[in-house]
C-alpha cells in the first residue's frame, strides 16, 4: 500500500511543481508531513537543508529520501518514477503546443501570473521554515544580509554560502 500512496504523492509532485526549485514545497510539505506523516516538521526541514548542498532537482532528493525511508529501494525507485513521469508527458505535450502557440498573449499571461503565484508560495514555505522570532536577532539579520548579497552578486557557489552560514551558526553566533 505504501508504494501506491508513494508514486501518487510523487506523481502529483511531478505535476505540480512547476516554476522552479520550490515551488512544490508546500504541497510536499502538507503530503509528507500532514497527510501521511512520513517525515516530522523537524526532519522535513532537515532533509531540505541537507538536499540544497548536493546537485540535481529537490524533488528528486525529496523522493529518493521518502521512498527509501518508507519502502527501502523498491520505494525509491517508484517514488522517483513517478516524480519525473508528470513532467515528461507533460514536456513532450507541452512542446508540441508551445510549436503553434507561443506567442498568443494569453500564454504569455499565464506565464506571468504562474510566476508570481510561485514566488508567493516560496515566501510562505520560507516563512514556515524559519522561527520569526529568529529573524529579528542581529545575527540572523547578518547571515540573512550576507548570503542574499553573495548569492546575488557572486559567484561563490550556494552550497558553500549554506555550509558557511551553518559554520557561524555553530561557532561564531552561539
């Protein structure tokens, strides 16, 4: 039973996630951890602050993380499944149509607003992720200043801005 409620959740993953690296957040959120329980709050954001540092999409990482803790390998495997196949039928789709109608003003609308209902959905994932209370301390501010201006106008590469800010969390800032 595991391995069905698994390629679902995964495969309405693959469907939705759409405008970027986060966007499914909140949806795998209330699947993983609401709906289901496979992972706590706590380990959902640890898995999310573990997976940034290694290359390749987050929803990968997230399936191969969920289905192996719920069904070993064979969990993996299927979680993963069906994470890429709502996105290849819908390339493939996608391609045909993007031939014949790409530059109708509606498609270029409903780019648009998909785009800023996104960002929407990332500010809430970031804001449920983090103790408000935290942002107001000094040093929360310090490392919140820092990584945005470094991954904004560097080149310093976002794996290394997350392990740095984890090392003055650890050290520096206690």
């Amino acid at each position: 039973m595991v391995l069905i409620e698994l390629f679902l959740v995964f495969l309405r993953i693959g469907l939705f996630a759409v405008g970027g690296a986060y966007s499914f957040l909140p949806l795998l959120q209330k699947d993983i951890v609401e709906r289901y329980g496979w992972l706590t709050k706590e380990e959902f954001l640890e898995v999310l602050g573990v997976v940034k540092i290694f290359p390749g999409a987050i929803s990968i990482k997230f399936a191969t993380y969920t289905g192996f803790k719920m069904a070993g390998w064979a969990g993996a495997v299927v979680a993963n499944i069906a994470n890429m196949l709502s996105p290849v039928l819908m390339i493939i789709f996608a391609t045909y149509l993007y031939k014949h109608y790409r530059n109708a003003p509606q498609i270029k609308g409903a780019f648009e607003m998909i785009q800023v209902a996104v960002f929407a959905m990332i500010i809430a994932v970031a804001f449920q992720t983090i103790n408000v209370q935290e942002l107001i301390r000094w040093r929360s501010l310090l490392v919140i200043c820092a990584a945005f201006i470094l991954f904004m106008y560097t080149k310093v590469h976002p794996a290394l801005i997350i392990i740095g800010a984890g090392l003055l969390g650890g050290f520096w800032l206690r």
